[in-house]
C-alpha cells in the first residue's frame, strides 16, 4: 500500500506540502532571529562550542558545564552550536537556518513513519500541516537553544522508521539502539520514543517486538553510563529546581496548571510570556488555586480514551482508529518528563509542547479531515502568519524581554538581562 501511495504521489506530496508549510512559517526566524536569553551564553562562553577543546568534550560534561552544571547530558546541543560556531561565526541567521532545517526534517522523518505504520490512512497526514507552523512552536524553532526537542525528535523518528523499513531482528536491535541513543544525546526528553517505539513493534513479528525492547535497553544503558562518566549521577536531575523544596503533591497542583496552560496555547497561542518564571500561579512564591488540579483531568481523560479507542480499533480491525487513540494517549505520556514528577528546571515553558503536538498528529488529522478544503487552507495560513508574528519575539533581546515584561511588568530577571544587554551596546546610562 506504501509503495502504490508513494508511487501515485499521495504520501509524498502530502509530505513535501508540509515541510513547505515548515519553511514558510519559520523562514521569518531567519528573518527576524537573534540571541536571546542564554544563547549567547550558551554559544560564546562554552569552549567546546568556540573549537577551542576537541569534539569529544562535548561527551565529558554537562551541557552547561562552561557556567555551572545544570544536570543537563545533550552532546548532539552542543556539536550542532560547534557546527554552526565554525559555519556562521557570530551571525545569528546561520543558527536559525539549522533550527529551520531540523524542524523541516522533523516534520519529513514523521511524515515517512506514518506513511509506514500498516493500514495509516492517508488523513493521517493531514495533521503535518498543523504542526508544521503552529506557533507555539516557537520556543523550540525560533530560539537557538531550544534545538534541543527538535533534536531529541530527530533521533527517535530515525529509530522509529528505521524499526519498520528493517529486515531481521540483528539489525532492528541496532537502528532503535543507535537512533534513540542519538535522540538522548539532543535531550533527555528522546526517553519517551520509547513508547511509539514499543507500540509500532505490535506490527511486526515476536521476534521485532524483542528486538525492540532490547534496543531500548540497550541505547538507554549506554547513555546512563556515557552520563555517569560525565556527570557524576546517571539519572537526570535539575540542581536548581524551582519547586524542588515542595511536596511531590504540591508540585502535581503546579503541573495541573501547566497542563491547563498548555492546552490553552494549543488552541489559542495569543497572549503569552516566553518565559513563566514569574508569571502568575506559576512560581513557588505564589502558588496556583486548587483549580489548577483540573489540569490533570483531560490529560487523563486523553490517556485513557485515547487507550481505549486504541484497544477498540485492534478488536474491529480499524488501523485509523487504533492509529489516533495511540496519538491521544502518546501524545498525553510524553508530558511526563516535564510534569514535576521529579523536580522540573522550569515550572512551564512552551517549548514542552513540542513532542505532544508531533505526538498528537494523526489524531489531529483525524480531526482536519472533518473540515472543508478551503477551511484547512485558511486555517495553515493563519497558522503561518501568527508563526512570523511569534518568531518576532526572539529577534533579540529587547523584543523578548519586552515580551516577558508586557505580561509580567515586575519580572526581576527580564529587567536584569535587559538592563545587561543595554550595558553590553554601550548604553551604560540605559543599563
């Protein structure tokens, strides 16, 4: 069915439309994009990434190591700053031009992994188009360092296409093994493809479903050991929690209303701060209302609906409806990561919405091929603008620190690093 679909064009013009849509919506980064935040920190204080210590460095420390450990293990982050370091110096258009191109693979890799999965209807592409351009996704695209779920995605989409085109079990071990140890390396985040992973093997043989396990195991013992060896401690943790001295209850509250804010960008990305370090209800000086706990409701509501349409579509022998409920309820688990489960570095940002919504894109499409044509076509393009529109914010520091203080006036960190940044053209006075 592949090969007739690829051959008539349909997959493949599907795919190709969305990675168009990609480059559309977020040549404006290109465009628009500088160094804020800490990418400057984060290209020209690090010396593995300047070229002044060999590439296997960037496998010995912490990927904040150059300012203080922050428990973060992303050896790819920081080749692929190194990369764009020796390409584009200190011109900030080159670093976005590579955070375009791997969102553009990303939304390729997914296309051909659906494509591939036995018995996906082609609706379920409908949904690339979507995540494409959304422009919540700018936390991830649009700011240089937040590459890192872009990379994380990367390898865990290879390990999961290169599971389903492999021919024997030896080498499905091999290409999950390699491809979600790639995806580590970008960001501890790549650990959920190991669920995707898992379900996409229940198409295949015994022998492929093992096969799959073993390479999970595997990638996941090499990485903790590689970490170990660089870190000091296998398992990821964040030194500087902000919620770390509350209860795991209380940070549950705090995640309920990360959860509520999270579904609120995904259908209405307006309105708000790239950074919620001190926005309301979501900082350990003002804790959120108990209302906050509704949060977990539709997440639950998306894991166990989402179970049980998949469990529906096996027994009735429904590909389509097996390949959303997996969507709505992998697209629920990869918040884990960031659900304050284990103490979080930050208590909410954007940018966790990235693997959800590539998650969510079957059951997305589900929904978009409800809609007239020329519904989808207006709404991909207004999509695409409000992405050039979020793409502004990180033009520099000026324009994201406005931002910050547009929403959150008394932002201390927002009116230090802008007072720094003034000191740093020459505007004493100013700073």
């Amino acid at each position: 069915v592949y090969k007739r679909q690829v051959q008539n064009g349909s997959v493949g013009n599907w795919i190709l439309l969305a990675v168009g849509v990609a480059v559309l919506a977020w040549t404006g980064a290109i465009v628009q994009g500088g160094f804020v935040l800490d990418d400057r920190e984060a290209v020209f204080e690090n010396a593995v990434v300047r070229g002044d210590l060999p590439i296997a460095e960037a496998f010995r420390r912490d990927y904040w190591h150059h300012k203080g450990d922050a428990g973060h293990y992303r050896p790819l982050a920081t080749l692929t700053l190194r990369m764009d370091h020796a390409l584009w110096g200190g011109k900030a258009a080159g670093y976005h031009v590579t955070n375009l191109v791997l969102h553009a693979l990303v939304v390729a890799l997914l296309g051909l992994v659906i494509a591939r999965i036995p018995g996906a209807p082609r609706w379920a592409l409908f949904g690339l188009l979507v995540f494409a351009a959304h422009p919540v996704l700018a936390d991830s695209v649009a700011w240089i360092s937040g590459r890192t779920s872009m990379l994380c995605a990367v390898g865990g989409q290879l390990a999961c296409l290169a599971f389903l085109t492999a021919r024997g079990w030896p080498l499905a071990v091999l290409v999950v093994a390699l491809g979600l140890l790639l995806g580590l390396f970008g960001k501890e985040d790549a650990i959920v493809f190991a669920l995707p992973i898992l379900l996409l093997a229940l198409t295949r043989g015994r022998s492929f479903r093992v096969a799959a396990a073993g390479g999970i195991v595997l990638a996941l013992g090499l990485y903790l050991v590689l970490r170990q060896n660089a870190l000091g401690h296998a398992l990821p943790s964040a030194p500087h929690a902000p919620l770390a001295s509350l209860s795991w209850m209380d940070r549950l509250v705090f995640a309920g209303r990360g959860l509520l804010e999270g579904g609120r960008l995904v259908f209405f990305p307006r309105a708000y701060p790239p950074t919620y370090r001190m926005a309301l209800g979501f900082h350990a000086a003002s804790p959120p209302g108990t209302w906050a706990l509704l949060g977990w409701l539709p997440w639950l509501a998306l894991v166990l609906g989402g179970g049980a349409a998949a469990l529906s579509g096996i027994v009735r022998r429904q590909p389509g409806r097996t390949l959303v409920g997996c969507s709505l309820a992998t697209a629920a688990l990869s918040l884990l990561p960031v659900l304050q489960i284990v103490p979080a570095g930050e208590v909410f940002a954007p940018r966790f919405l990235y693997l959800p919504l590539l998650f969510a894109v079957p059951a997305m499409g589900a929904l978009l091929r409800l809609l007239p044509r020329v519904v989808l076509v207006l709404l991909v393009g207004l999509l695409v603008v409000l992405a050039w529109e979020r793409a502004a914010v990180y033009a520099g520091p000026e324009s994201w620190n406005g931002e910050v203080l547009a929403h959150v006036p008394d932002d201390v960190g927002a009116l230090n690093d802008w007072g720094i940044e003034r000191e740093r053209i020459g505007d004493k006075e100013g700073a």
